[in-house]
C-alpha cells in the first residue's frame, strides 16, 4: 500500500499516531492528506452536531487543500461550512467566537514544512481534545461509517480580519507615547494579521519594522518557533539597529508571542504574564489567575500581592481553559508563550498579548526593561530536553532522590514538581517523543544552576 494514499492515511496505526491530545498533527502527504481531512470533516459535524462549521487555514502549501476537503466533508453531513481564508489561530477562534460556530483551524503552529494538521472547537471557541470529542472524531473516521446527510449543507466565504483586529483593540487599547515595534512574523500568519492591526492602531501611535512577513509554509529564514532562543537572534539584533521600543516574535500560526526588550533580551513569558496579570487585575480587582505548575513563582506571588487569586493547572491549552470555566478567571499565561483571555472566549491570543505589552509601554516613560523588572524576579533554566528511553524510571528515581529530603514537597499534578522555599523543578515526559523536559527556578542564578544541574545528572545518567 503507497504511503499517502488514502487507504494508507486512514489507518487505525496512523489515526491513532496523529490524533494528539490538542489536536491532529501529522506529516504531509504520508501522514495527513484531503482524504483525511475530507473524512474528519464529515466525522466532525456527525461528533459534535454542529450545523454551521467555520474554517480557516495557515499559510502551508497544503492547507488550502485539506481546508476545501473538510468543507466538503462537513457539508456532506449536512452542515454549513464559512471559510474564512488565511487566518492565524486565534483569527479563527475570533470568527467561532464572534459568529458563533463551531470550527476547524488548518497549521502546523510551529512545526517544520512538511507538517500540517487541524485545531478544533466547538461554538465560542470551546476546545475540544481526546477527551472532549476528538477520541470520537478519530473512532468514526477509522470506522468509515460516517453517514451522508439527505440533503447536504452550502459553502460561504467570509472575511474576518478586519472585525478581529477591531475586537482586539477594544480589548487592550493602545495610547499614548509613539512606540517603534520590531515585528518578526517567522514568514507566518502575523504577516498576515500584524499590518491590520498596525494600521489600525495608527502611524501616529506605532512605526511598524517588519521582518519576514512573507507568508511562506517553507520558513526559509528561520522556524518559526520563538520559543528556541536561535528563531529570536534576527529579531535581537534587529531591535538594537533600529533602536526600537520593543520586539514581537510570533509563531506560524501566531498564537503564540515572545517579546524583545530595547536592549535586545528576550522576555521570558511569565514575566509577561505578570504584567498581563496585573493589567487585568486592575479592571477586575480580585479576579482568578490561572497559571501552569511550569510559570515562575513570581507569577503566584504577584496575582496574591494585587489581590487577586491565583489557580495552578497542568500545562497545556486543553487545561488552562477549563480551569478558566470553572473558576470563572480572567486570564490565564502558559511557560511557553500562550496567553489566554476570558473575554476572547477563554481562547489563546498571540495578538492581544502583543498588545497588551505595547499599551502598558505607551502609558510610560520607562523603557520596555525597566517596566518588567517588577514582574520578573527569580532565574529560571528555561526548558530542558533530554532524550531518554525508560522515562517512568527516571521520574521515579527523582522522586526518590528528593521525596525525603527537608524541606522539600513532591507532586505528580503533571510529571514530577519538587518544591522547596529556594528553588523549585518540574520533569515531564512528552507526548510524542522519547523526551523528557525539564524546567528549574531558584533564588539566584547559583542556586538555580546547582539544582538544575544535579536533576540533569539523574536524568542524563547511563542505565
């Protein structure tokens, strides 16, 4: 059987190696093609009963593609499709928000060019994960017994960008000084999205310095993943030429967003989720802040200082938004750069983290450093890799090795959090490979390099 054949595609091996917690995530054309995205389509719509499904899609050369094939298949089942086009990621979750719908976001997010995939959700963006529809979505694919409806739904298109630029902007308004803002798209979907809201904001408010805003799926000037310091290089130097107020890296499907200080240094995303924090804070005193187990303590302690309450979750976007349900929070910040909003649908928002920064910077006279200093306050080792086969064996000698020692408390919440009043660690294995990540926090920079470097020594040792 050739790979990327349909029949190949539609496997149970294969489904069941694509069909992530999230969302699906294969390679194109052996792991992910229109039949699969024609399927998934119509399973989708017989999943979740939605009757009006939008979709939208990155700037991968095969989304366009597997977009039209899941329309085709969703409207098979009866229901009506919007495409929207191009989009970022939360462009979509704005037009299933702002119209209603469930949908069906076509990227990769950050991974290389022969990947795509699909990030679902049900109407106002609601997520759904294996556990929420996506196990059923993928049973029924693998099945082949998806019904055709007796009369089948219509296809639309509808443009959102302008709408969602407008909505942003209601939500973190940008006055007063004159920021000049280094944009690095990484050639996906903020060069898309970033000169709409640019132009709106005004050229009186911002100057706008774009780099590889291109859209092109082959990212040929670097990944685009901002979360390894080597994709943030460009934008560093950049910044320093240009003399810049800040910096804003996104990811390819710009959900995701790191900032640049004035002096070229990357921000770590929870001192952005500090400043964020504190922002809502003030409109809300007394608000729930959600933060994962991998955040800084800084983040906690900060949310506790302004009165607010803050709520620990398990990484991942799946988590932090029902969390945010149940707790009724106003927003929440992940390690690894997503920021999710309650009044964008609880939905995660590359954008509206970029603005809140600009507009906390546009209120001072303080350069971008000296504004953070106050949310950033413990060095971390930022995250770790390590390839290791017996992963389970690794995670039970640490906690061996440190469940006993004095001071110190131990939990599982997600991986393994060792916890002392100086320093604390978090180990968890991936999801998709034979990885096992590390992330450590300390009092200074010593302390935080010694604990770092005595988990790594567990963790690397030969067995």
């Amino acid at each position: 059987m050739a790979p990327g054949s349909p029949s190949s595609t539609l496997d149970r091996a294969n489904l069941d190696a694509i069909f992530k917690a999230y969302d699906v995530r294969g390679t194109v054309p052996d792991q992910l093609d229109e039949a699969l995205a024609r399927a998934t389509g119509a399973a989708f719509v017989a999943v979740t009963g939605a009757r009006e499904v939008v979709v939208g899609h990155d700037m991968r050369p095969s989304s366009p593609g597997m977009a039209g094939a899941f329309a085709d298949g969703a409207t098979s089942a009866g229901a009506d499709v919007v495409l929207i086009g191009q989009a970022s990621t939360d462009q979509l979750y704005f037009a299933s928000g702002h119209l209603d719908r469930a949908g069906v976001m076509f990227t990769a997010s950050h991974n290389p060019a022969q990947y795509n995939g699909m990030k679902m959700c049900r109407a106002g963006a609601q997520p759904i994960g294996l556990d929420t529809g996506l196990a059923e979505i993928r049973d029924l694919v693998a099945s082949g017994t998806t019904p055709a409806a007796a009369a089948p739904g219509e296809i639309s298109h509808h443009d959102v960008l302008a709408a969602y630029a407008a909505h942003l902007l209601t939500l973190a308004p940008v006055e007063g000084r004159r920021l000049k803002v280094v944009v690095d798209a990484g050639n996906g979907m903020a060069g898309l999205t970033a000169p709409v809201v640019f132009e709106r904001m005004g050229a009186d408010q911002v100057e706008l310095v774009p780099m590889y805003f291109e859209l092109d799926g082959s990212f040929p000037n670097h990944e685009a993943n901002p979360i390894e310091a080597a994709n943030v290089a460009d934008l560093q130097r950049r910044v320093i030429a240009e003399g810049a107020d800040i910096g804003l890296a996104f990811d390819g499907d710009a959900d995701r967003c790191f900032l640049v200080d004035e002096r070229g240094e990357i921000v770590a995303p929870s001192t952005l989720t500090g400043l964020i924090a504190a922002r809502e804070l003030v409109k809300e005193p007394g608000s729930t802040i959600i933060h994962n187990l991998i955040t800084s303590r800084a983040v906690p302690e900060i949310v506790t200082e302004l009165g607010g309450k803050p709520v620990r979750t398990r990484v991942g976007h799946s988590f932090i938004k029902a969390t945010m349900a149940e707790t009724g929070a106003i927003f929440g910040g992940e390690h690894s750069g997503h920021f999710y909003f309650r009044d964008f649908w609880r939905a995660d928002s590359g954008m509206l983290a970029a603005l809140h920064a600009l507009a906390a910077l546009a209120e001072t006279d303080q350069p971008l450093s000296q504004l953070l200093a106050q949310y950033s306050r413990y060095p971390a080792s930022g995250e770790i890799n390590s390839t290791v086969a017996d992963q389970a064996a690794v995670l039970a000698e640490l906690e061996e090795t440190y469940a006993g020692a004095d001071g110190v408390a131990v939990d599982t919440l997600d991986g393994l959090t060792v916890t002392h009043d100086d320093w604390w660690f978090n180990v968890r294995a991936s999801n998709t490979e034979p990885l096992l990540r590390l992330n450590a926090e300390g009092k200074d920079e010593a302390t935080m390099a010694r604990v770092r470097d005595d988990v790594l020594t567990i963790i690397r040792s030969d067995r």
